[in-house]
C-alpha cells in the first residue's frame, strides 16, 4: 500500500496563498517524490479548488476536504455537502477531528453518520481517533479507541474498499502542543487500531492505512514512518509551510 501524508490546514490561508503553496510543494517535492507514496493536501473548503489546481498535472498529489454534513442537500445554513467537495477537487475528507469532537461537539455517533455518508457518496475518509490527556494518564486508551472505532465504522458496509478508508491516530494531549507520543505509546495504539480493524472488516483491515498525527515535524518524521503499523502521517502546524511539509513528504 502507499504512504499517505497528509497536510491539515485548517482556518489557514486564502486562495492565493493555498494555491501558491501548492504549486510550491509540487515544485520542491514532484519529481523527488518516493514510489509508494502519495502527497494529500487538506485546505479550508474556500480554497480547495485553488489548491487542486496548484496541483494540476502532479502525479500523486491530492486534495481533500476538513468537514461536510451527512445530506445531499437542504436547510442546512453554512454547510457543505459531498458532492460539493467533489465538485470542488477534493477526493479526500476528514471525519472525526479532535477539534470537531472536543471543539465542536460533534458525538461519536454523528462522527460515524458522517463516515458511512461520505463513503457512500464517493469520497475517501480519514477516520480520527484518539485519546485527551486526562484518558492517557487513567489507562483507557483501549476504551477510548475502541468506543471511537466501533462507533465510528457501525454504519460503513463491511466490503468497503480499503483504499478508500483510512483510520488517523492522533492523541489529543499531542496536538498543537510540541509533545509528541513516543515511539512505544504510536506503537500500542496502532497495533491497537490494526487490531480493531481486523475484527470489523476482516482481513481487509490489515489492508486499511493507519496515519499517525500529533505535533509531526520533518526532525521527527522519519522515525515515526519507520514504525510498524504507521502507514503515513496526518501533519497540522509543520504542513503550513511547503518547506517544511516537503521535508516530511521526503522523509
């Protein structure tokens, strides 16, 4: 399978600059781009069309969305919908963001609407998961995943196609907050997930990429790579600049 790595963006840049940046990634990371790897850039649903075409005529670079809501159309005021992303360029969505959850207030339960929805209606899903500080330090990081997973894949069809699900790993505690997990801590949680992948979809689950996020940085990134289960990374604040993110990319 390829690696995948993955740029957040997040309330970050307007559509000149997404679009700039973009083009900056492709020219600093193209051609020297690994076999096996693939590039997905994650901007604001304003400039995702600038940032697809930034990428125009790149090989393996990608663009997906931060949000959408579970219908195909209606009053639903400052929504957008599956089918507008696509429209837009994107093939890729996040669901389940530890923002959105712990921000937003979005439940396990709407995470997983979301999931089965934007699955069905033809886009490629990063599933989030993971656990606040305060459920690292009381031992239930099992019961966390667990629950996130289960809820997160109840409604998704259990002949999903691999290459269109991927599950993120992102402890809370490590996001945005210079802490990374350390290489034992990514290990038992992705061993975890692969696990609770294989007990939901089968053997398709060792086939189900799993990205780890948190404070990735290009002095880091390698070693997190190299780590079993880790099949690519989801990086926020490091992914802003195409220098640093292209470094990480190349890793």
């Amino acid at each position: 399978m390829k690696k995948l790595f993955a740029a957040n963006w997040k309330m970050h840049k307007t559509q000149a600059e997404a679009r700039q940046s973009a083009e900056e990634l492709v020219r600093l990371a193209g051609a020297a781009l690994p076999a096996g790897r693939e590039v997905l850039v994650i901007p604001p649903c304003t400039a995702l069309a600038a940032t697809a075409s930034g990428f125009a005529g790149a090989q393996n670079f990608l663009v997906g969305a931060q949000n959408f809501y579970p219908a195909t159309h209606g009053a639903f005021t400052g929504e957008i919908s599956p089918a507008m992303l696509l429209d837009a360029g994107a093939a890729w969505a996040l669901t389940g963001h530890s923002e959105r959850r712990h921000v937003l207030g979005e439940s396990d339960e709407f995470v997983g609407q979301k999931t089965a929805f934007g699955l069905a209606a033809g886009l490629k899903i990063i599933l989030c998961v993971g656990e606040k500080i305060e459920e690292r330090q009381g031992k239930r990081l099992v019961e966390v995943l667990t629950r996130q997973l289960t809820v997160g894949l109840a409604a998704v069809p259990r002949d999903c196609d691999p290459q269109d699900l991927c599950v993120a790993y992102e402890p809370v505690w490590a996001i945005g907050t210079g802490l990374v997990a350390g290489p034992a801590e990514i290990l038992e949680a992705h061993a975890l997930v692969r696990s609770l992948l294989a007990g939901v979809f089968g053997p398709a689950g060792q086939q189900i990429r799993i990205l780890y996020g948190g404070s990735v940085k290009p002095d880091n990134a390698p070693e997190i790579i190299a780590l079993d289960n880790v099949d690519g990374v989801l990086v926020g604040g490091a992914s802003l600049k195409a220098d640093d993110f292209s470094r990480i990319v190349l890793a």
